[in-house]
C-alpha cells in the first residue's frame, strides 16, 4: 500500500510540475521549463523509493548494461546492408509495376479498349 502512495505522490508531482508551467505563464521560459523539470526529479526520487520504482531502475541499468554488450556493425557492413535492401526495394518495385501494367493491358484487351 505504501508503494501505491508514493506513485500516487509521483504522479501529482509531475501533474504539479505541470501546472505550475502553465500557471506561469507571464513569467520566463526558463522558470516554466524549471517548474516542470523540478516536478519530474521530485517524482522520480519519490518513485525510486517504492518497490515497482526501483525495479524499473534496475532494469535501466541493466539495459544499458546489455547494450554495451551488442556488437554493432561497421560502417562497411551497414553500408552494404543498405544497399541491399534499396536494390531488392528497386527490383520489387520494377516486378509489381511490370505485373501491374501486365494485367492493365490484359484487361484492356478483354473489354475491348485496346490503345
């Protein structure tokens, strides 16, 4: 029950950080833009404190983590890779346009429109 609270304190403090923007709205854009961003630190240090808060940071960590470990490909391979998925959509596009046009003339020469 507590950790529903402390999200529920969160979640106003976020709708908080918002309302304090638009009810600033005569003063400075970096006073509205602090408003929020207050709003949402204050809400992430109370989430941190609760179970489901804490498990969500957790999982950050260990997505970060685990993207550290991708091997990402080289400039050469990507490049390669590119071209070939722009060749096959080019060969594709031909064969569809060429079945297309294809059945146009069929159907052209069948109800008697020949051009």
């Amino acid at each position: 029950m507590a950790d529903k609270i402390k999200l529920l304190v969160a979640f106003l403090l976020v709708a908080a950080g918002i309302a304090g923007f638009y009810s600033l709205h005569d003063s400075a854009a970096v006073v509205k833009l602090a408003s929020v961003l207050v709003g949402l630190l204050l809400a992430a240090g109370v989430a941190w404190t609760s179970e489901p808060g804490k498990r969500f940071f957790a999982f950050g960590q260990e997505s970060v983590a685990e993207a550290k470990r991708v091997v990402w490909p080289t400039r050469k391979e990507t490049l390669q890779t590119t071209g070939v998925v722009l060749l096959f959509a080019v060969v594709m596009a031909s064969f569809l346009w060429a079945v297309d046009a294809g059945l146009m003339m069929v159907v052209n020469m069948l109800m008697g429109r020949s051009e």
